[in-house]
C-alpha cells in the first residue's frame, strides 16, 4: 500500500490457476502444452491481485523445471518494460482475477509424497523427474525419491525408452551399458542420481 500507483509481482505461473509455488514444475508434473509468466498488482493475498500482463509459451516433453522458470525469466522481462513504459503514462492494465477458479500449490504439497511409485505409467514417472529437475542448482522441490537395496535415493534425470517393460515395475537392470528400471508399462532409461548429496551417473 505504500508506493503511490501500486506494488507488481511477476509470478512464474498462469494465474488463477498456477498460484503459489514451484509452479513452472507443478505445470510440467500436470503434463501442461502451455504455461505462462504473469505480472500482476501485489494485494495482501497471495497471487490475487488483479493482473496487468501475461505472456504464454509452449511447454515441451523435454522441458524440465530449470528450462520453464528459465522461459518465465525471459518471457516476464519484457512485461516488466511494458508496465515502466505504462507506468509513465499512467494506463497499466488492470484485470481481476476469477478466484473460483484458483489453485495454490504450498510447500508442503509434493506429488506421491516425493516418492516414485514405479508402477505408474513411465509418462507420469518422466514428468515427475523432470519436474524437479534444476540440474546444475539444487532442486527447490528435491529430487523424487526410491529406494536401491535398503538405501534412499534421490532420482535426477530419467529417458523414457519406449520399449514395452516385461518386468514387475521397480525391476532394475543392465542393458547396452545402461541402467534401467520398469515402470508400469515400460522401461525407464536412469541417467542421474542424487546420492549423499552428490549428482552421479545412475550406472
């Protein structure tokens, strides 16, 4: 309430339906085509206030959530420009939200309580790692969890092969020199891992 014409955030997400956090990762977990960055006028809830400018984009099967927040960077400064140059002429669009249609992700909200089901379609499994996939950062959602002979660990960056699993889902194995693990329906190329703190080839 302070400034004279108003406060701006520029979320990371298509509001209503993307507020909170984490929510470049939470539209690649949902399989979304399109996300979006929004600038809108900070009110005291959060990601209500009534929006000034949104830019869309396309997300892809490859995007992960570094690349999506990446995209929200360079897609959300020229929408800071534009309300500079609106600013100075006092005509900065304002356009209420429809709160019924809101969503807000939390911090405690994480998908299959962080820890992959393997029996899931390797789709869904491939979303959820490319989700809280920052590599080179640290995840700010960590990594999705597993469990390899009694010990945690955390799963980086899987490829889906697209061959049909004919194995019970969790099934590890060694093929072509590579790792791989089956899903409900197929196996799962496993390329980087988190363990003990440290990023390592899943071989």
């Amino acid at each position: 309430a302070a400034p004279r014409i108003g406060s701006f955030n520029l979320h990371p997400g298509p509001l209503p339906n993307y507020a909170g956090l984490n929510a470049p990762s939470w539209a690649i977990y949902n399989g979304e085509a399109t996300h979006a960055v929004t600038l809108h006028w900070m009110t005291p809830g959060v990601d209500t206030g009534a929006i000034a400018y949104e830019a869309r984009f396309p997300v892809t099967d490859g995007d992960t959530g570094l690349s999506v927040s990446t995209r929200c960077v360079k897609e959300g400064i020229p929408l800071v420009e534009r309300l500079l140059a609106d600013a100075a002429q006092g005509t900065i669009p304002k356009h209420a939200q429809d709160l019924s249609k809101r969503r807000v992700y939390k911090r405690k909200d994480v998908p299959h309580g962080g820890t992959i089901d393997w029996a899931l379609p390797a789709k869904e499994i491939d979303a959820f790692v490319r989700a809280a996939d920052f590599y080179p950062m640290p995840s700010p959602c960590g990594h999705p969890k597993a469990m390899l002979e009694g010990k945690e660990v955390q799963v980086a960056k899987v490829v889906r092969r697209g061959a049909r699993a004919d194995a019970p889902p969790g099934t590890v194995r060694r093929k072509e020199g590579v790792v791989e693990v089956a899903a409900g329906d197929e196996w799962l190329v496993l390329k980087r891992l988190r363990v003990a703190e440290r990023y390592v080839a899943a071989a």
